[in-house]
C-alpha cells in the first residue's frame, strides 16, 4: 500500500468546489480531505491554524477563535463520520453506528431553539446563543445538522463520490457528471482514451 504524501494547498490555484458543496456545508466540510495523483493529499483541516481559517470563513468562529489541536482533531474526527456516512449512502450499506452516535452526540450538545433577544433600538429578534468556550460545539452541532439535513434531503439521491481515481471528493450529481471537477474529468477521459489506445496496440 503506498503511503500518502501530505502537501500544502496552493494558494494560486484553489481546488475547485465539488458541485452541491457551496449549498451544503456538510459536502464542503467532508471534501476537506482531498486524495491528488501521485499518493498525496490536502487536508485543509490540517492544522488549528487551518481550522481557524475554515471556520472563520464560514462564519462558524471568529478569526481570533485562536483554535487549539485539541479542537483541531475533534473536527477531523467528525470528518471522518460525515464521510462514513455519505460513503454508507452511497453505496446503499448500513450506516456505521459509530458514526450516527457521533453525529447525534455533536446535535445534542447544544441549544437548538433561537433565544428571544431585545435589542433597544432595533427591537426583539431571535438568536442562538454561541459563548466563546462553545465555539466548537457550536461549529460541530451546525455541520452535523448540515450533514443531517442533506442525508434526509431529496438531493441525497444525487450524493455521489467523484469517479475519477485517486480523487476521494463527494459531489451531487447533475446530469451524467460524476466527477467533481474539470481537472478530474480531464483525467478520467485521458485514462479512458490511453486504455482504448493499449487495447488498439495489443489487437
């Protein structure tokens, strides 16, 4: 088995986001982890660093949240059983209940009423109220009502991995695409083409 190469993500040219993943947060969070030729892989979660910088930009901490490893490995673990799941989904097995319980266990840790606030000026309104110590419970109770959400969705239907090997990305499906981005579509049609010509040759 070839062991997997960890490298940064390049800033100059992102990875494209997988079809469905700019709706829900689940699909976004799950394909943080990113299988690339070659036995390397991104993890965009890779660091407290990172996940700081992801949650920040999904309105899921403040920028100065200043994340520790701690946190950092909670949320990769729930990678984990999100992408457990979407796996168990898709090829229609049994969900594994690890995975349930630590979906349902991040749901439960926190508040999902909205409290009723006033402001003085403006009037009542509601919000969920999210302490500075449950910043992470916060963000781990959101994706996993997002993955919640999008496995009891009609779109689950679509939810399907990316075809193109190594790739490990999830995407939904429109149409005939099963692959998660231009750069896999290339790939996969360019290994298809090579094969037709190795069989032509060998004839």
């Amino acid at each position: 088995m070839q062991d997997l190469i960890a490298v940064q993500p390049d800033a100059d040219a992102p990875l494209p986001p997988a079809p469905g993943s700019d709706t829900w947060l689940a699909l976004d969070f799950a394909n943080t982890a990113i299988a690339l030729p070659g036995g390397q892989y991104v993890d965009l979660l890779g660091s407290p660093a990172a996940v700081n910088g992801w949650l920040a930009a999904r309105g899921l901490a403040p920028e100065n949240a200043d994340v520790q490893e701690m946190c950092a490995t909670q949320l990769r673990a729930l990678r984990e059983h999100v992408r457990s799941l979407f796996a168990a989904r898709v090829t229609g097995a049994p969900a594994l209940p690890a995975a349930l319980d630590a979906v349902n266990d991040a749901l439960t840790r926190v508040p999902t009423a909205a409290l009723l606030r006033w402001d003085d000026k403006t009037g009542p309104y509601r919000a969920t109220p999210c302490p500075t110590n449950e910043i992470l419970e916060h963000a781990l109770a959101t994706i996993s009502a997002s993955a919640a959400d999008l496995l009891t969705s009609a779109e689950a239907e679509t939810l399907t991995a990316c075809e193109s090997t190594p790739c490990n990305r999830y995407l939904l499906r429109h149409g005939r695409r099963h692959w998660c981005s231009t750069r896999c579509g290339d790939r996969t049609r360019a290994a298809r083409a090579y094969a037709r010509r190795t069989r032509s040759s060998s004839d």
